[in-house]
C-alpha cells in the first residue's frame, strides 16, 4: 500500500541512530530507493538503518523487526536497534520483557537497570559455513591482510563479521580500510568490520565498520562479534565492556553460546515524513 504522510520516531543506542516506522496497523511500501532515500543526511532524515516494525509471524513475538541498512539493503540483525524497538514495546505494553522477530530469528529483551535494555542474540556462528564464506577457512584466522587489519576472526551475530585485533584502534585508516573488506571476494554477503584493542580481561576498545552504513558511533552486533573474537583467542573473559565511540555495551557470551548485550536506548524526536518528497526529481527539502 502507498502512504504518503508516515509517523516515525527518531531513536539511538550509542550514538548509532535509527528512523523507525510503524507498519503494524497499516502496511505501506518501501524499497531500497525509498529507505536510501529517507536515510540520507543530506537530503532526507538520516540514519545509520531504518527501522520497520511490523506485526509478527510467530505467536511468541510482540512484533517484527525489518531492517535496512543506509544504502537501502535489507539485513537480518541489528543489536542496537533491537533495544531501541524493545524500549517502544515495553513502553507501549507495559512490560519489562518483551520478544521481536527478525530475520535472525526471536530476539528476548529485558529491560535492565537504570533504564538500559538486556538483548539475548542467541547463539554465535562460528562455522566458515554459516558465516558465510566463499571457501572452507579457519574462522579464528581469516587469510586477509589489509594494512594494520590482520589475522581477523569471523564470527556472525546475525550477520557476518571480521574482527581484527590491533596495539592502537585510533591510528587504524578504518575509512579505507572498512570498505575494501567489506567487499573482499572471501565475504559473498560482504561482512561488517571491526578494529579492536584490548585494554584489559574486561575491557575492549573498539570501532566499527558497518556493511552498508560506513562507520558508525556503535554496532550492537558487532561488540558481541568482538568479545566473542576475543574470547575464542583467550584475550578476555566471557564478560565485559565494550568501548565504543558512542559509549559502552557490557557484552556475555554465554555457555550455552549465546550472545548478551546490554546497553541504552533513547529517542532523539518525532516527525512525520511525507514520502512524495522522496520521488525521483522531487525536491526534498
């Protein structure tokens, strides 16, 4: 169905920021040039993804979560945005637990201490497989080398990651070096980047490429990608914080594999968004 006037919240966790849409009383369409469109920082509202919540498939869940990444790609997980759209549910509902379906499969939120919201991902891929990659390799070192990014660790959350550990995350070109990972032939579905140091046993500094977005203040999925990369090298324990720089997620790799993250959520504003202006030619301003 076309809709020409859309309601959206404006949210973030961390610095990385989300338009989020509300599908579930009635559907509207939005392809990928609609959802670049709308991202851009320019021209439209911008975001790093855009957020549709529509209603669920499965019985279990409060709601489904669709994501488009700011090229206008859709993609199957998004840490920080699962705790954005689980801080609107609860808020709506009333409740303090609350479970959205993704294309990853059914996330459970809670909401944590001192207004922050706990994800449980579920369980981390490790298999070359189920990365994916284009060939059988060693998920604990990838055969890539792009400058200070080396001997990475694959790992996906929901969507694919390359995690390289460096001495000084700030002096690594991640701008130059982001993209051409992002698009290395050992990636068939491209893959999100990320340059780690480790500070301490609990405690990780990282930056992020997102596949699709470019570099952003924070990637829920891609700090569980990176403790669950350091843990498998015997770097850190099973939990710790994550240092973005939007902030910080404490992130658990459980024993039973799955993936936790706990952070905040928060919304910037509310607007409406008249898609006309949109259209090829049109002019959005």
């Amino acid at each position: 169905m076309e809709c020409f006037d859309l309601p959206f919240t404006k949210m973030h966790g961390l610095g990385n920021d989300f338009v989020v849409l509300d599908a579930r009383s009635a559907a509207f369409s939005l392809d990928d040039r609609l959802a670049h469109a709308i991202a851009d920082r320019r021209t439209g509202v911008g975001c790093d993804q855009l957020i549709v919540i529509e209603p669920p498939r499965s019985a279990e869940a409060a709601a489904f979560m669709r994501i488009r990444n700011a090229d206008g790609g859709e993609v199957a997980a998004c840490g920080n945005a699962t705790r954005c759209v689980a801080s609107l549910l609860m808020a709506e509902n009333g409740n303090r637990r609350v479970v959205i379906e993704t294309l990853a499969g059914l996330l459970e939120a809670d909401a944590a201490e001192n207004g922050q919201i706990t994800v449980d991902l579920g369980p981390a891929r490790l298999d070359w497989r189920e990365i994916p990659l284009s060939q059988p390799t060693d998920t604990l070192h990838l055969p890539l080398t792009q400058g200070p990014l080396a001997d990475g660790v694959a790992v996906n959350v929901g969507n694919p990651h390359a995690v390289f550990f460096v001495d000084d995350v700030a002096r690594v070109p991640l701008a130059e070096l982001g993209p051409v990972i992002e698009h290395h032939p050992l990636f068939p579905e491209r893959t999100n980047v990320e340059a780690v140091q480790v500070l301490a046993r609990d405690r990780l500094r990282l930056r992020v490429w997102e596949r699709g977005a470019g570099i952003t203040q924070a990637c829920g999925t891609g700090a569980c990608a990176t403790l669950i990369a350091a843990v498998r090298r015997g770097l850190t324990e099973r939990r710790a914080e994550v240092v973005l720089d939007g902030g910080s997620l404490v992130i658990e790799w459980r024993p039973d594999r799955h993936v936790v993250m706990t952070g905040p959520a928060a919304i910037s504003f509310t607007g409406r968004l008249d898609t006309r202006r949109f259209s090829p030619g049109a002019n959005a301003t």
